[in-house]
C-alpha cells in the first residue's frame, strides 16, 4: 500500500522561519455575553460590540485595556457595521425595536440614533 502524499497546504504547521499567531490578550469587554469585535483602518481601538445589552466597548489595540463602555443608543444589538472614508463609522442595528444608530469608533460618540420602523430583527445596511 502507498502512504497517501501530504502537501504544503494540508499541513498545519507555519512556514519555515515563520511564527505561528499567538493570543495579544484577552479581556472582559463588559458587553454581554455575546461580542463582535471590529477592526477599522485608521482607527487606533478595537470595537468590542455587545448583544442584548446594547452596549459597546472601545479596547486599546496593544494592551486591551478598556477606554470606554457606553451605550450604542439601543436596546440590543443584533448586526453592525464598520465604513471608513472622510471619518471611520460603526452602524449598529437593534433585533427587537429596528432602531439603528451610528457612533464614532475613536471616541464612543454617538452620532444619531433612530427608529426605522421595519420592527423585529432589523439590519444594518449602508449604501453611497
């Protein structure tokens, strides 16, 4: 019997010479139980987005330290949205009201907040 043959990409191991990824930190986001995290170019935090809390959390991205947690001006959030161009900003949908709001990832500053009237389980969407 032949030994099945193996190729490079069936193999786990990293490349020769190269490091395999290894954990930065890790953190209580203080979000609830279920978080998404963003990672916008240009913007010096990670977003930690929350669930049912509504909540949102801005981490240094070297240490993970918390710089800010506050409220992303809805009840829960069930999808979001990172967009970059003339200033980053994160759209988040709420399931349960179809709210949607906007903030600014830097600072945590919400930009607006509104009910959209589509009911339960609203997206998010952006379009130019």
């Amino acid at each position: 019997a032949q030994k099945p043959s193996s190729s490079a990409a069936e193999t786990s191991a990293p490349a020769l010479g190269a490091e395999a990824p290894s954990v930065r930190f890790v953190v209580n986001a203080s979000v609830g139980h279920m978080v998404r995290v963003l990672r916008l170019p240009g913007v010096s935090h990670l977003v930690a987005i929350g669930d049912w809390t509504g909540n949102v959390s801005l981490l240094d991205v070297n240490s993970g330290d918390v710089a800010l947690t506050g409220s992303a001006g809805l009840d829960s959030i069930t999808s979001a949205a990172g967009m970059t161009g003339s200033g980053a900003t994160v759209l988040c949908g709420s399931g349960w009201t179809g709210g949607v709001s906007a903030f600014e990832p830097s600072s945590g500053h919400q930009q607006w907040s509104s009910d959209v009237g589509v009911g339960e389980y609203a997206r998010t969407a952006y379009a130019e």
